[in-house]
C-alpha cells in the first residue's frame, strides 16, 4: 500500500515535507511499507487488532446495554517516528522542567521562597483547588513528589515542540506504550530491526527501581504494592499490566487498613505491613479523613501515617497543584528561578483569565483560541474556538466571567500528523506525544511515548473518551532534526517574551 | 496473598468448571437424543429440576422445550448461573488477579468468554449440540491443564484446586441424581435398554464410562453411585474431589494432615468423614436421591465455611504481622 497519492493537506507532517518528499529518517521507512500490497497491510492491520482482542486489552462499556460489548482501543499500525536529534531536545527539555516542577512543589508546601521573591504571586497558588494544605511543612523522602509524569507535548504546524500540559497526578497510558510496541514488533518485524528503534521494555524495572528508592531504612524486605480504585476503572488494565510486570500485590482501598500508625494488607494469613505504594487514586479519594469524606475507595487515617514517613506514596500527596493550567503559565519563571536557565521546552503561549487584561483578550478572541479549565483533563471542559458554535462560545464567556481562576485560554495549535490507515488508504491526522518521566535516584526519560491520534477528519482532540485512538512511538537511535536547536530556542525565546508580560 | 485476591481466584475456578459441568447436564440429554431407538417425547423439563432454579425459569419461558432450556442454562444472562453468565464472571475474577495467574491462564479465559460472546455462538449451539458442548468442556480443561503447569503450586494454585474440586464434587452429585428426575415419571423403565441407555449417557457425560467398564462388567446403580460418588482414584468422583481439596487447604493453613485450625477444615473434614465411612447399601435403601440432597447440604456448609476463614477477616487487628515465609 503505497504513499504515492498522500497528501499532507498544509498541516506539519511527521513523515512528508511540505514538497511530499520524505523526510531523510523516515524516507528508508517509507519505502519499505511502500513495498506491501494493499491486501498485506489490511492483513498485518487485522491480525494486529486481533491480538489485542486476544490478550483482553480492551475497555468495556459497562451500564449502557446488555450484553455489554469488549471494545480494544483503536490502534494504527503505522508508527509515529521520532529522530535521535528530536528526541535528545524533548529528553533535555522533559529532565529540567521536571526537575524544576518538582523543587516547585517542595518550596510551595514548605518554605514559599518562589512567592517570597515574587516569581509567582501567592494568590495563584491558595486559590488552586489541587492545592493541599495537608501537605504542608512536610517532604517526602528525599524531596521528590512527582516520581512518575506524563507530560503532554504537541508539535505545531512550525515543527516546534510545545508542552501542552503536565501530569503529576496519576498519568497513565504507559501500559498501551508497551503493549502496541509488543504487537507493532509482531507486525513488522523485519522494519522495526531496520529502523534501529529504542526499546521501551525496561520501563516497568525501572518504575521498580523508582519505588524501591522510597522504602524507609531500616526495612528489610520491603512490601510494595499498586494500588486501583478497581476493577471498574477505564484504566484497571495498566494497573493490573504493572503489578504484574512489577511482581508487586495489586491492592484496592478494601484490602488495606490503618492500625497503630502503619498501612498493612489484609493477607489470607493475618495483616502484613506495605512500605510503598504506587497509588493510582487521586488524592480526593485516599483518605476519607482528609480528604474527601464520601470516598468509599480510599483508606482512613493514611494521610497521617504518610506524614509520619511510614508509608511511601508514589506520587506524593499534593502534586496536583502542578497540573493547573494557571500554574502551569509559571513553569518556565520556575525554571528560571530554580535552575537560573532558559526552559529548554516552551509553553503553548497562555492567558490567565484570572487576570482583567488577559481576560478581556479572551473574551474578545474567544473563536480563536481554546479555552480550558483548569482542573480538567482527559479533553473535558474545554473549548475549542475555532470549532465551536456562537451559543458555545457566549456559554465559554458566562462561565468565565463568573469563575476567572478556573479558565486559560490559548491559541488554536495546528497538531503534526502522521498518515494513518482510513480505510484502504493513507490520510493524515492529528497527534499528541506523551512521554513518561521517572523520577527517583535520578531522573529518566522512557524513550517513547504514547502517541494519541485523533481519528475523526480534522479533529484535534486526541482523548481515547472522544474517538480518539494510539500509535507506537519509534525513538530512533540515529537520524538529524529537520526543525534545528536553534528554531526551538527562538521559538520559546519568542513564547516567553510574548505572553507572559 | 491478599483476602480479596484469593476469593478471586477460587470463584474463578469455581465459575470454569460450573459451566464445564453445566455442558456435561445438558450433554445428556443431547446424548439421550441421539441414543434414543424410538422418536419418545424426550424430556427437557428434568434439566431445569435438577438445578434447582425451576421457578426462575417458569418466570421468563413459557414451556421447556429444547430451545428454551438451553437458552437459558446456556445464553441467559439473567440466570446467574447459566454457561455465559459464569463464564463471565470467571473472566471478570481473573481481571482482578490478572498478575496473580499466568498469561495464558487469562488467554484461555478470556478466548471462553469471546467464543460465547461470538454472534453465531447461538445458531452453531443448535447446529450441533454435541460439538458445541465438547468445545465447553474443552475450554475449561484447557483451563485447568494450564492452570496445573504454567502457576506456581503456591496458595493461588491450591485456592484455584479447592474451588475447582469443590465446584466438581456437588456436580457429579447431581450428575447421578439427573437419572433420579429422568427416570421418576416413568419407573417402568428400570431394568429395560432404555435404563442402560440411560446410564451410558449420564456415565458419558460425567467422563466415566470407560474408567467405569474397566472396574466393573455391568451397569448397576449401586456400582455406578460407588463409582461417581467413592472411587478413591476417579478424579471426578466427590471422594476424590474432598480429599484433594482438604490436602490443598492443609497445604495453606499448614496445619497437619487429620486436624483443624480454621471452621473449614472443620467442616470439610467432618464431611469427608462421612463419606470415608459410608456404606453404599445402606444408602441405597434409604435412598440415593436423600442422600445427595443431604450431602449437598453439606458442602454448601464447607463453602460458607472457606469464605469466613480465608476471605472476609472478622477482625484485623488481632492477627497483626503473622507474615509466613515459605
């Protein structure tokens, strides 16, 4: 099935130049599917999709209709691919903004220097809902919070890398990460050993190594364990995917218990102690005491034993103050005033509509930009201008006027495409990356990601909840950028100075 | 092993060979059709007695005939225990112990549930009963044959054993007691080549004839309820099964052989007592049908009593750190 006949429809290509030339790491590629019949592809796509439905990667849909139908996600077999040069700027840029939004969350919970010396006002912060003051003057072994992030970066139609957004909540996905390398592996074999892909299979021994870094000395044999809100959760999958990779207890709130200032796990043979854990709860649902009383999911009195340094949470307790959008606006002034650099990664330009002039410029602008609530992921209460109706739009400003802190706007990025199979041929659509950042005695960067792609025409939103499908992300060990250093450096020079003035 | 997952896994266990056991009821019946010399009104309705779920049924069909009994034992999934709503929650336990058992414990699972959940699963099930049935029972030893040699003989091993076996020995119990509701509306049967067809079929289906002819020449009740319910060696009798299944919970709790640390020991020990000491004239005088009625009483008990011991803790805190080494 040939590329003959693509066509990159004035968006940037991941694969094609602008002159529909490959792109040199992708051209040796590129000639090799070239090489399949229609018939061979549409067969390594089936066999592929059929795999998944096989090992159960799949979600259902529970409560809408009987019998309920097992659906896998969608998943392209043609890979999004990323050159040596690419990805080494998208490591070095991941590493120090992590850094940065970790010391961040160290210094708000304890000392505030960075309001003290006024890089962010405090208002900002106090007034984020994810702000936790249970987390205050505390620091969790060896001041790491966020071990594990997914960060959301997209590519816009100047080849520039932009960080969307930040996960230092639970992200996840990473499980799909390697699941569709292991059926891409399968699909095409010879190519992936041409194409000199780095591996992502150590992922899961390094989340272990991760963990092990926060067991309290002085315990011996260590219990970890995984912690999901269950069964019924659209992300049980991956929970289950790395308590198994891990050889860890996967647990759920019921299965554990507070008692003289210790967490234990309620064995077949009595109660033993876990030292870790990998929650993947949101701080709202862990801890009925502390946080949200009508949790059924959580376990009362946790929080306390954290405190205390009994128990290890990964990621820390806290944390989702970094994944608000108006914070969010801050990170490049945290790298400054943490690390004294420039941030290597930009930000997508953001107005604060907690702000009276930015504000206006949104409400003025609002078919131009997307606008987003703060505390919102996975897609959800947000606007995007350009594709919305009037009454949407004038429904945006109300809501905005009456609540400023919980909305940013910014503007309508054309996502990178990768060609992907509709039907029997090649279109482009729109892609987002997340790669995954772990950090414990140093920080490291998975090189891959997940890919997301939106499937329908022209749709920019990515979410699996809103048709949204995964490819596999082949880092490559070789190749040279098309899109240098030295664009990257203007280009955030650029956002910097611009927007948040 | 945490108290949730080992629920888990013994239910999934239970839940396989409930539905392996379910295709063998129905098989023979579907046998008997095949034997049957003469085009006799063949009956359905012992198959929805002998589950002991009749009113269930009367409520969503209007008469038993083949159809709608195999509709609801095996399509329904309304009724709890029909062959796709235990295949299904099998597959559901084995989601939430999926890195307890092995990948391919969950393939195989999960491949059950699919083959099911297939759309023309109906229209091949009435294609051929026979065919469709082997393939249940296939799905379900593959299962345990997996099962025995890709998990680690550790306690998940011995949970998943104690519910399989246990699951098993209240079916072959009612196994041998489907002859008792074929054969009750028309006792003129006895003794006739129907009364042989009859036990060839229920023999068949319980997987026994063969082991059965080698140990004895002729087919008598009395030999037949020995062999199902005593024989020491025939893996589907309910000897059999009690004793493996007292031997994996001894395995567990660690206590020696013949003695009792938990109620389910207790309770399974008295049981397997019963059935060490039993004595196969009496029962047949008193009858057979009581006696499994009773039995079954029994193991309901035994299972009530796993539950208590090794799944709900009462009280956490008296049991602090007992952490086992093995």
């Amino acid at each position: 099935m040939k590329f003959t006949n693509y066509k990159t429809e004035g968006h940037y290509d991941e694969y094609f130049r602008a002159d529909g030339e490959p792109r040199p790491s992708i051209e040796p590629f590129v000639h090799r599917i070239n090489e399949f019949s229609r018939a061979e592809i549409s067969r390594r796509k089936t066999a592929a999709e059929s795999a998944l439905l096989k090992e159960g990667i799949t979600f259902s849909v529970y409560g809408k209709q009987q019998p309920e139908i097992d659906r896998i996600f969608p998943f392209d077999i043609i890979p999004r691919i990323i050159n040596a040069s690419d990805w080494d700027y998208i490591e070095r840029g991941l590493e120090q903004r992590i850094y940065a939004l970790n010391e961040f969350i160290d210094d708000i919970y304890n000392d505030r220097k960075i309001i003290k010396d006024k890089f962010i006002p405090e208002e900002i912060i106090t007034s984020a809902k994810s702000y936790r003051p249970q987390c205050a003057d505390f620091h969790p072994p060896h001041r790491i919070w966020c071990h594990i992030t997914g960060t959301d970066i997209v590519r816009n139609s100047d080849g520039q890398f932009y960080v969307l957004e930040d996960n230092l909540r639970c992200p996840s996905g990473v499980s799909y990460v390697l699941e569709n390398r292991e059926i891409l592996k399968r699909t095409f074999p010879v190519i992936f050993e041409t194409m000199k892909v780095r591996f992502v299979v150590d992922y899961p021994n390094k989340l272990y190594e991760t963990l092990c870094n926060l067991v309290p000395e002085n315990v011996e044999s260590p219990n970890i364990a995984v912690l999901t809100p269950g069964i019924y959760n659209s992300a049980y999958f991956e929970h289950s995917f790395l308590a198994r990779e891990m050889g860890m207890q996967l647990v759920e709130g019921r299965d554990l218990v507070v008692v003289d200032g210790f967490v234990y796990m309620k064995m077949i043979y009595g109660l033993e102690r876990v030292d870790v854990i990998y929650r993947r709860i949101d701080d709202d649902f862990i801890d009925p005491l502390s946080f949200r009383q009508d949790s059924a999911l959580g376990i009362p009195g946790i929080t306390e034993v954290y405190r205390r340094g009994r128990v290890a949470l990964a990621n820390s307790l806290g944390t989702g103050i970094a994944d608000d959008k108006a914070i969010y606006a801050y990170v490049p002034d945290m790298i400054k005033y943490y690390m004294g650099e420039e941030a290597i990664l930009p930000n997508v330009p953001t107005f604060l509509c907690s702000d009276n002039k930015q504000r206006l410029h949104v409400i003025e602008n609002i078919k131009k930009l997307v606008v987003k609530s703060v505390n919102e992921s996975g897609g959800y209460g947000m606007l995007i201008g350009p594709h919305s109706s009037k009454e949407q739009q004038d429904d945006f400003i109300e809501k905005i006027k009456a609540n400023p802190r919980n909305y940013i706007a910014q503007p309508t990025l054309d996502l990178s495409c990768v060609p992907t199979i509709i039907d029997d041929h090649y279109e482009p659509r729109h892609v987002d990356l997340r790669p995954y950042v772990l950090y414990g005695e140093d920080i490291w960067v998975m090189p891959g990601g997940l890919t997301r792609v939106a499937l329908p025409k022209d749709s920019l939103v990515v979410n699996s909840s809103q048709g949204g499908g995964s490819k596999d992300t082949w880092v490559l060990q070789t190749g040279d950028s098309d899109t240098t250093d030295t664009v990257n450096m203007r280009q955030s020079q650029r956002a910097r100075e611009g927007f948040n003035a | 092993m945490l108290s949730r997952v080992a629920e888990s896994i013994f239910w999934m266990a239970r839940y396989i060979e409930r539905a392996e056991n379910t295709a063998r009821f129905i098989d023979v019946n579907a046998r008997l059709i095949l034997d049957m010399p003469m085009n006799s009104a063949l009956q359905w309705e012992p198959m929805i007695r002998v589950t002991g779920d009749t009113n269930l049924f009367r409520s969503q069909y209007d008469n038993a005939n083949q159809e709608n009994v195999i509709n609801f034992l095996v399509f329904d999934r309304n009724y709890p225990n029909s062959i796709i709503s235990c295949a299904n929650k099998a597959r559901e336990n084995a989601r939430t112990v999926r890195e307890i058992i092995s990948t391919e414990m969950w393939q195989c699972i999960n491949e059950f549930y699919l083959f099911l959940m297939n759309p023309s699963a109906k229209k091949d099930a009435f294609a051929n009963l026979n065919i469709f049935f082997s393939s249940i029972k296939n799905y379900s030893q593959l299962m345990s044959g997996i099962t025995e040699s890709t998990m680690v003989h550790n306690e998940g091993w011995h949970l998943s054993r104690m519910g399989r076996l246990l699951e098993r020995a209240d079916k072959t119990s009612r196994i041998l007691d489907v002859k008792y509701f074929i054969i009750l509306p028309e006792v003129d049967y006895i003794g006739t080549a129907i009364d042989t067809l009859q036990w060839t079929a229920l023999l068949r289906s319980a997987s026994a004839l063969d082991m059965y002819r080698k140990q004895y020449n002729q087919l008598s009740p009395e030999n037949i309820t020995r062999f199902l319910f005593f024989d020491p060696y025939f893996p589907r009798s309910v000897k059999y099964c009690l004793r493996r299944c007292d031997i994996s919970m001894h395995d567990i709790t660690g206590t020696p052989m013949s003695s009792y640390s938990t109620l389910a020991e207790r309770q399974l020990g008295m049981l397997q007592a019963e059935i060490e000491y039993a004595d196969i004239s009496e029962i047949m005088q008193s009858g057979l049908h009581e006696y499994i009625d009773n039995f079954q009483m029994k193991l309901n008990k035994v299972g009530d009593a796993i539950s208590s011991s090794f799944f709900t803790m009462q009280n956490p805190e008296m049991s602090i750190e007992r952490k086992r080494i093995r």
